[in-house]
C-alpha cells in the first residue's frame, strides 16, 4: 500500500514537473513514506530523516518531509525529535504533497529565516479517490487502491489510527483507472486495501448474495487486456462462498491468497480481537482447496502477543504446519501506542519471539522448497516483468501462484505471459527455460 501511495505521489509531482532522480544524493526534494505497524519501522525512518536533514548544513536548499502512517501517528511530536524537517503529511493527505511543496519553496526564496515546518494529517472526506495516478510509462503490474482504512480493532494493530476509518471508492472509478492501465500495456493488477474483501460492505448493496468485492472482481475479470487478477489482504471474516467460488468462476483471479492467520491458538485470536477461530479459519482454506487443489496460501503471523504461552505457541505451531504455508511473514509482537492491547506491556522476551519466530521459518522454509521443488519439469505460465538483478542477462517474472522465476528471456518479451519449463528450485525461487513455441 505505501509502494503505490509513493507512486501515486511521484507522478502527481512528475505532473508539475518536477523529475524523479535514482540517487538521493542527487535530490533537491527528499520525502519519506513511512510505515508504523512495528516500532522498529518507525526507528528506522526517524534514523534516516536524521541522516538525510543532518546533510541540509551542506545543503541549505535541501527539503526533507515525511509522509504516510508515521506522520499521521506521531504529528507534531515529529518536528521536536526531527526540528529541521519541512513537510509532515498525513495518511488522507498524500494528493496535496504538490501544493504543500510548492508553497513552501516559494516561501524558501527569501532571504529570512527558513519557513514552519508544514503539517497536514487533517482527516479529509473523499481522500480515498486520490489515490488514482499512475506513472505514464507502461507497467506491467500494477497495484490499485479500492479503499483507506479499517473498521476492526485488532487490539496490536495501529491501522484504524493510521488510515482512519473504512472508505471505498467508487466502482466506476476503480474500473476506469483499471482500463486506463490496461490500454497501456498493464496485464496484472492487484487491488488493494486493509479488510480488501470488505470493500463497500455499507456504501453498496449485495446482489444476487454477492458482495461489492465480487461484484468489483468480476468486472475487473471482464476488462480486456487484463490478464490476471490478485487481491491483498481479505480477513476472514466475509470471507464468504460468494468469494470462494470466485476461483472456479473467474478464469483471470489467479490461485493465489495472502490470507493473515495471525495466530493459532483461539485463546490469543480472541485477545487480538480477530473474531474467527483456527477452524473456521482452517475450513476457508479447505473450502478453496476443493474448488483449486493447488492453490498457493501465504499468511502473517504475530509472534509473541502478551500472554501467548507455549501452549499457544503450540497450536500456532501445529496449525502453521498442517496448512503447510508456501510464504509467511512472520512478525515479532510490537507495542503500539493507542491500541487496546498497549495496557498489556510487552511480557513475551525477546529471546522467546525470536525462538518461535524461528520454528516458523524453518517450517515455512520446508514447505516453500518442497512446493517448489514439485514443480521442476513443470511448465508453468509466467509473467515476465524485466531484467533480474542478479544480471547474467536473466529475466524475472511470477508464476499465478506468485513464485518468482528466474529465465532467460529477451527484452521484446517484457509483459507479456510466456512459458518457462522449470529447472531448478530454492525455497524462494524458480529457475527455468523458456518453451519457444510457435
Ligand atoms: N506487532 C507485530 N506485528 C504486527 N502486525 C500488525 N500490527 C503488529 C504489531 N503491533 C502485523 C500483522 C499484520 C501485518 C501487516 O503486520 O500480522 O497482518
Ligand atoms: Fe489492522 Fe486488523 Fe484492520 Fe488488519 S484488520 S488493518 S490487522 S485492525
């Protein structure tokens, strides 16, 4: 979500004609989009705004701000710990960067003291439809922003005070955007939003027991061009067979779910406010697995929420096995302030969370390569997105089932779908050879 708000931003400035440079070094405009979900990303970016408005004694003219969540959580208390920064949006106000921008360079140009500190984390009604803009140049994948916000009340998570409450844009919007997108060359697209399943639950009626979400999807299935279909992140809760049978109905919607487990254990799912139990969290998945068998399921777990004991643990343990994940993100209990779990301190140590973030990983490492390593001789339909980093003159694309892949290839082939016979497998990766077919 903040990759696309950052875009978003980038080409709302490319707009006014400013550029965007590789190197930071290079930049007369540096702005930060933050993330505040753990403590440790919120450390991070206050290390690196200090790093980058230390250099503005070099370079007075230099403007440093930051955006995004952390902006929106800390506000004003960021300009006592971080005096020299310039900007500070908020999570509704990313559209406004460029007037912010200019009016505080206009007011640069003098001689007099350096102008406030601009601060704008304001709620603003409607904000959710500015986050539209896509770079001119052709990308093959895109992510499209469908919501803001959250209505739940996870007790660890710092989202709904981030993101503010549930807003959907409409749908007419999002399908123009997505058309837009597709008529330059786009052939992915993923769509976006904190309960994504729960898109317009209130602002849009069911029809024919279908949710707004499957009625979104099953327009996105019908734009020409668009050639596969994702979606991050669903909660379990409306995660209903009108959305299951998405799989089986909709040839475009790739077998592919990011689906957030956060624990196995009732007792602690309960004291996250996640209203489901592990069962009914389990029957979802077996649900999907009888309508797509291979489907691939990725997850997020929260390690180490306060009073999760090693019977807790345990049933994480068991049930992040059984599922047999072929991705997890496996995150160590951060306290937030302002959430409802805060009251509860942070007792699991340090040592414990790394522990059992450990068992996760080698689990999930197991999985991830056994899955993998049953698709060597396959051939299997990948997107290819562009040059691997990893040079060799190798390209690098994604399966349906979101494997990365790792091919020889030529330029002409970027963004288009091609087959690769797969040769070799990591617990991360693919390797292959393209099938030249004619
Ligand atoms: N501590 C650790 N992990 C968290 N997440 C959200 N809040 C916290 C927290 N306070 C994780 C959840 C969520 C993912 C985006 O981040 O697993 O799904
Ligand atoms: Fe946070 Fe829970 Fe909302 Fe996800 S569903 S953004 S974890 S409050």
């Amino acid at each position: 979500m903040n990759e696309r708000d950052s875009d978003a931003v980038a080409t709302l400035l490319r707009d006014k004609g400013y550029s965007i440079v590789n190197e930071e070094k290079t930049a007369d405009v540096i702005l930060l989009n933050t993330c505040s979900v753990r403590e440790q990303a919120e450390q991070k970016a206050i290390g690196k705004a200090g790093y980058i408005t230390a250099r503005k004694r070099r370079n007075p003219n230099l403007v440093v701000g930051i955006m995004g969540c952390m902006a929106q959580n800390k506000g004003n208390d960021l300009v006592d710990k971080l005096p020299d920064l310039d900007l500070i949006i908020g999570t509704q106000k990313f559209h406004r960067v460029p007037d912010h921008l200019s009016n505080f360079i206009k007011s640069m140009s003098g001689l007099g003291p350096r102008p406030n500190t601009i601060i704008d984390i304001e709620e603003e009604k409607g904000s959710q439809n500015t986050i539209k803009s896509h770079a001119e140049e052709k990308k093959v994948s895109a992510f499209v922003s469908i919501m803001q916000g959250c209505n739940m009340k996870c007790s660890y998570c710092i989202v709904p005070k981030t993101r503010g409450s549930e807003r959907a844009r409409p749908s007419s919007e999002i399908i123009s955007e997505i058309k837009d997108l597709a008529k330059k060359g786009t052939k992915e697209i993923t769509l976006l939003g904190q309960i994504v399943n729960q898109y317009a639950v209130r602002e849009f009626p069911f029809l024919e027991k279908k949710s707004p979400f499957v009625q979104l999807l099953e327009k996105v299935n019908a734009i020409d061009g668009i050639e596969r279909i994702r979606f991050t992140s669903p909660h379990p809760v409306g995660f209903k067979d009108d959305l299951i049978e998405c799989y089986k109905r909709l040839p475009k919607l790739c077998e592919y779910l990011h689906f957030p487990m956060q624990s196995g254990s009732n007792r602690i799912l309960k004291a996250m406010r996640r209203p489901y139990s592990i069962e009914k969290f389990k029957h979802i998945i077996e649900k999907l697995r009888a309508i797509k068998p291979d489907i691939y399921i990725s997850t997020d777990i929260i390690v180490g929420f306060p009073e999760e004991n090693e019977d807790d643990f345990e049933a994480t343990r068991s049930a992040f096995e059984s599922i047999g994940f072929d991705m997890a993100y496996i995150f160590k209990y951060s306290v937030r302030p302002g959430t409802t779990a805060e009251p509860k301190g942070d007792p699991v140590s340090r040592e414990i969370k790394e522990q059992r973030n450990q068992v996760l990983l080698d689990i999930l490492n197991k999985s991830s390569l056994a899955r993998n390593q049953s698709l060597i001789g396959t051939t299997q339909e990948i997107l290819l997105e562009g040059h691997a980093k990893r040079g060799n003159n190798m390209f690098t694309g994604r399966t349906r089932g979101y494997r990365k892949v790792f091919t020889h290839a030529s330029d002409r082939l970027i963004g288009e779908l091609v087959e690769v016979k797969i040769t070799k497998a990591t617990a991360s990766s693919l390797t292959g050879d393209l099938v030249i077919t004619n």
